[in-house]
C-alpha cells in the first residue's frame, strides 16, 4: 500500500513512500476508511504482458480433465498495471465476482476473443488460441494464457 509521496531528504521528487509503519500514517490500525483511492501506473517491462487464468467449474480446486462444453466459467485477469474496468469474451460482459465469471454455454475449443477496459478508458482486444492455453501443475486444474496485451 503507497500511502504519500516520501518526505525524507534522501527521496527524489516523486518516489513513494511505503512506510506502513510511521506514527502519522492515514490508516489507523488497518482501516482505510475515509482513504482517496488512486489508480498508479506502474512502469513495465517489453516482456511483461497481460495473463489470462481460466477456471472452469471446480475444476480448478483439482486435477481433472477438460470437458467440451462448459457453462460457467471465470476469468482472472493478471500483470495489468492498470486496473481493469470490464471485460469482454465472446461478446459477453463478465460479472465481477471473485473473477471475472462468464454464464452459458462456452466451446473450450473453439478459442476466445477477449476485450479488456482499463481504469483510464482505453480498451484492450485479442484473440487467445484455446491450444496456446497450458495447464501448470501449481493452478490445480485452472488454464493459463499468456497474452500480447500490456495495459
């Protein structure tokens, strides 16, 4: 959590502060109630883009295999230094829930088109390849894509 720009003579102009631990911190005792919350983008690398997890059912809380057809899905979008506004797959808005959650039938094969809105209003589109998709043994079940989008 950055709670202020830093004061102290050694900082630059702009560094930030992440001293959680100063006696005149805005959030007393962990509330942050009352706090301005404020979008920071950060910089990033030419290597770091967006990722994709996708979830499918309770397939993600265990190994299983991949059905064909699934009707509920969720997606959590990853490595975005903006935060994401709405997204789009399929044509479909996506709930927010704990991810994004598509509802309906949903072709695991067939790939996906994929449309992300930032926190500053710029959208961000793809096309993600269902075979491109890999599972890794640590996401229990889940599907990870990487994608070319940086935001």
């Amino acid at each position: 959590m950055v709670f202020d720009d830093c004061t102290d003579p050694v900082c630059t102009p702009g560094y930030l502060d992440f001293d959680i631990y100063s006696l005149d911190q805005p959030v007393f005792r962990g509330n942050p109630h009352g706090i301005r919350w404020d979008w920071i983008p950060c910089p990033i690398l030419p290597h770091e883009t967006i990722e994709y997890l996708l979830c499918i059912g309770d397939l993600c809380n265990r190994d299983g295999t991949m059905p064909d057809v699934v009707y509920q899905l969720s997606v959590a979008v990853r490595n975005s230094r903006l935060g994401i506004r709405s997204v789009i797959l399929n044509g479909t808005e996506l709930a927010l829930e704990n991810a994004w959650v598509y509802h309906g039938v949903f072709k695991l094969g067939n790939g996906f088109e994929i449309a992300l809105t930032d926190e500053d209003g710029r959208e961000h589109r793809e096309t993600i390849r269902w075979e491109d998709g890999r599972r890794r043994a640590g996401y229990q079940g889940a599907v990870f894509f990487a994608s070319t989008l940086q935001t």
